[in-house]
C-alpha cells in the first residue's frame, strides 16, 4: 500500500543519514520501524495485561460476586 510520510527536515536529516550507514533505503527503515513499533507495542500491552490480572487476581474474583 502506498502512502505518504512527511518528516521534519531533522528527522529527514537523521533518516538519510542511517540509510547511508547501513546501506539500506529510507523505505526499508521506515517500514521495519513502523512493524517494530507496532508489534511490541502489543507484545508489551499483552505483557502489562497478563501482569495485572495476575497481581490484581484477589481483588477481580471478589468483584465478579
């Protein structure tokens, strides 16, 4: 899917900069940040929720009488 990404000249700027070090295009970068960033954002949220529902077990069985 196509779409548009418009950046600050820095952030255009340190883009470019890390394209060149690594050799790779701006577009890879950026589609593998936006999957990184989407993927453990929800590992991350599944983490915090299993977490909570472990501490908080006592107080959620009293609520669901």
């Amino acid at each position: 899917m196509a779409m548009t990404l418009r950046l600050s000249e820095e952030d255009d700027r340190l883009l470019t900069e890390r394209a060149a070090q690594e050799r790779r295009s701006k577009h890879d970068i950026v589609t593998e940040a936006v999957h990184t960033f989407l993927t453990e954002r929800q590992q991350r949220f599944d983490e915090l929720l299993a977490q909570t529902l472990e501490e908080d077990k006592e107080i959620l069985d009293r609520l669901a009488k």
